[in-house]
C-alpha cells in the first residue's frame, strides 16, 4: 500500500506530479524495496553488435554490447487511470538507484549509457547501454587460422550478495540469433553462437548470483589461407618439381637454394599476419617443417652431385657392394627403367686372367706406356719406320681402350646416382604426404 500511494496524480496532469518523482528521487540512496528482506531481481539481456579485435599476445577480447538492464522499483507505481492514461515515463538514470552490475572479466569499460531510463506505471524499470568491453580472454590459437575462441562474459553485482539477484532477461537461444542478425563490422570474427547458465559465486560466507555468457567466436581463414598456406604450398610444390631437373646437372642446387631464399622472404613478409604467441601452433610447424623439408632436398642434391661428379671424375670403380644394393636391389625396389641399351648389372664375378675386352667385371685403367710390352715386336729385323707405326698404333689403341674404360665408368656413376635420387625423390614424398596428412588431422580436430 506504500509503494502504490508514493505517486500522486492531478486532473489535466499527464503523468505522475513532480512532487511525487521528487520524493522518489530523495531515495535513490536506498534499494526500491518497501521490505528489505525482499531481493530485488535485476534481469540481463545483451546483444553482441560487433567483434573489434582479438589480440593474443594479451590475451585481449574486444567487442560492442548492447546491454539491456531490468529492474523493479517499487516506489515508481502509478494508476494510469488517474494519470490520464499515461503507462511509461521517461526518467534520467542518476536520480534512481540502479544495480550495480559489472562483467568481471573487463579490463576496459569504454560505455555510452543513455543518461535516460524507461519506467511503467508497474514500476518495471528498463535501461539500455552501449559498451564498448575489453575484455580478458584465454585465447586458444593452437588450430590457427581455423581456430574457434570461446570467451566468458560474467555478469554480476559488484557489492551487494543476496539483497540484488540476477537472472535472464530473455532465453539464451534468442540472445544467440538476435546477435547473429544484427551483428556487423565483424571482419575477421565470426559469431558462432551465445550459450549462458545462471549459478551462484562463493566467497566465503558470502554468495552472489552471477550470470555467465560464453561468446564462442570463430575466425575466418580466407586471408591466412590466401596470404599464406596457398603461396607456402605453391614453393613446396616447385620443389617437389625440381626433382625432375637432371641430377648431374649444376642447376639444381641452385635452383633449390633459390627456392629456399624465396621462401624464408616469404616468411618475413608474411611475418605481421602470424599470431605473435603462436609458438606452438600448427601454423608455425608448417612453415618451419616445409622450411627444412626445403634443406633437406638441397642435401639431397649435394649427395647426388657429389656422387656424380667427384667420384665419377676421379674414374674409381663402382664398388662391389655399391653394384649389388643401389643396382640391383634398391634399382629393382623403386622400378627403376634403365635404358634400353643398357642391361641391369648383376653380380660381378672374378676377373679372368688375360680378359681384355673390358665386357664384363670391373675396369682398371693401366698406363698407355705398358701397351708396348704387350705387343713385343717379333721380327727383330723389321725396319725402324715400322716399328714406330706399330708402337704408335699400340698408344691409340690403348688410348681409346681407357677413354672407353673412362666413359663406361662414368655410366655406372651416373646410373648409381639416378638410382640414389630416384629412391631419395620417393621417400622425400612419402615424407610430405605424411606431414601434409598430419597437419590436416591436427587441424580438423582442434
């Protein structure tokens, strides 16, 4: 009966009298309740307009609320009828108490409270706030750039316990798709929906009802994908190429060297759109994986070139065992195609005495000067000028035998390194097909 006799009206009055909100406005020290022992319910409702900025190095959330505050005053009640059929005023927010409601996890609260409330003639108060929240957030970016942040908003009285209870304005659900509709200047940010619970917070002896929203954001990986896993993807791929360059050929270390400092530009360029804490992300992994997957291939090169030119050069033998693992056994392994011309060696056997037509076994180089002594001129008594043509026909001979030797030697090199490339090019692949599948599963689960 107090509270419903507290406002006055007069006849050809619109609205409660002045000197009835006056005296309302003399108590906005106290809480509106005529019994204390009754709590007075402060109901919440906030639409999410846009999502700022996420910073991860501060772990830092920014966004725009639309904040819709309730509450009962029971010293603003009125007959309309008496009113002259007037329900809702307007009131300026300072002359009435208000609840004290924060978000416990703001750092920041940049707001532009409407200076004015809407009051019914029940005494159901309504406020609605612009705020601007830089909120704290603990940003999970191990699944960047496909990662999905999920952010508390807290909701609570700041000093009062039981005395001031919160609740929902409206259920989560329509929170949830109010937001989607009127969310804008998003940008990389998207909102994938707004769940909430009501609980209660101890402290001691003390309790408040606080209500918790989750804001579960999901960003968009179009820039980071374009920007930065097509073009790192684009150089693996001209690497994989590269192997298709000939292995004896010089320019394939250098090309490869040049992929590598493309590459490492690459990365320093793109430096700025990595997440600044994403030490441990797959993001990183990629770019440093497919950075010494890079260095490996140029290793590999620099063994096969080496295997090519500095052994080859020096007309050494291809070793026993080299003949029998790289071409036979590892040659049959990958398929390897010899020439037509050329039959797959098998396993060399004793070299007989007094073979000379180098057909089969290994080669050894013998010095043009002993091919005199093999020849011995028989008739001691032939002329001079024919010996000298004999001698000189025994050098060329010899000559072209061990420029053969010397190319046969180099086709068994040059075919010991096709084979080495050709098993290193598959399992470099088999290398980069599992990385590859790796890094998907990781980012499809995360």
């Amino acid at each position: 009966s107090v509270c419903y006799s507290i406002l006055s009206c007069k006849n050809g009055h619109s609205g409660p009298t002045h000197e009835s909100l006056q005296a309302v406005f003399d108590l906005q020290p106290f809480r509106p309740a005529v019994n204390l022992s009754n709590p007075t319910i402060a109901n919440i409702s906030f639409t999410l307009y846009a999502v700022l900025g996420v910073n991860e190095k501060t772990q830092i959330l920014t966004t725009f609320l639309w904040l819709r505050l309730y509450w009962h005053n029971e010293f603003l009640v009125w007959d309309p009828k008496e009113c002259d059929g007037v329900t809702k005023i307007s009131l300026p927010v300072k002359e009435l108490w208000s609840p004290d409601i924060i978000v416990y996890e703001v750092d920041d609260d940049v707001s532009q409270a409407c200076p004015y409330v809407y009051v019914n003639h029940t005494g159901h108060i309504r406020w609605d706030r612009m705020l601007r929240l830089v909120s704290s957030c603990n940003l999970e970016i191990f699944s960047f750039p496909f990662d999905v942040q999920n952010c508390t908003f807290t909701f609570g009285s700041y000093m009062h316990t039981r005395d001031v209870r919160v609740s929902p304005a409206l259920p989560f659900k329509e929170m949830s798709l109010n937001s989607k509709r009127y969310l804008e200047a998003s940008g990389e940010w998207e909102l994938v929906d707004i769940l909430g619970e009501t609980s209660i917070l101890k402290f001691g002896i003390d309790e408040w009802d606080i209500i918790t929203f989750w804001v579960v954001v999901k960003r968009r990986p179009v820039l980071y994908v374009v920007n930065l896993l097509i073009p790192s993807s684009f150089l693996m791929l001209i690497d994989i190429l590269s192997f298709y360059l000939p292995p004896h050929s010089v320019d394939r270390a250098s090309f490869k060297m040049t992929l590598i400092l493309g590459y490492t530009v690459f990365l320093l360029i793109m430096n700025d759109l990595l997440p600044s804490t994403a030490n441990g992300t797959p993001i990183i992994i990629y770019f440093s994986v497919c950075l010494a997957l890079m260095v490996i291939s140029l290793l590999e090169t620099v063994i096969i070139t080496n295997v090519l030119h500095h052994n080859s050069l020096k007309y050494r033998e291809v070793p026993k065992w080299v003949r029998i693992v790289v071409l036979k056994h590892i040659a049959n392994l990958i398929c390897y195609r010899w020439p037509e011309d050329i039959q797959p060696p098998s396993t060399p056997q004793k070299d007989k005495p007094g073979n000379s037509n180098g057909s089969s076994g290994p080669w050894i180089i013998q010095p043009a000067s002993r091919a005199p002594d093999q020849h011995p001129v028989s008739n001691t008594s032939a002329l001079p000028e024919l010996q000298q043509i004999c001698q000189y026909l025994a050098e060329l001979r010899a000559h072209l035998v061990s420029l053969q030797k010397e190319s046969q030697l180099l086709d068994q090199w040059c075919h010991v390194g096709y084979v080495l490339d050709f098993l290193l090019f598959r399992i470099y692949l088999l290398i980069i097909s599992c990385y590859a599948m790796v890094i998907v599963t990781m980012w499809c689960i995360w």
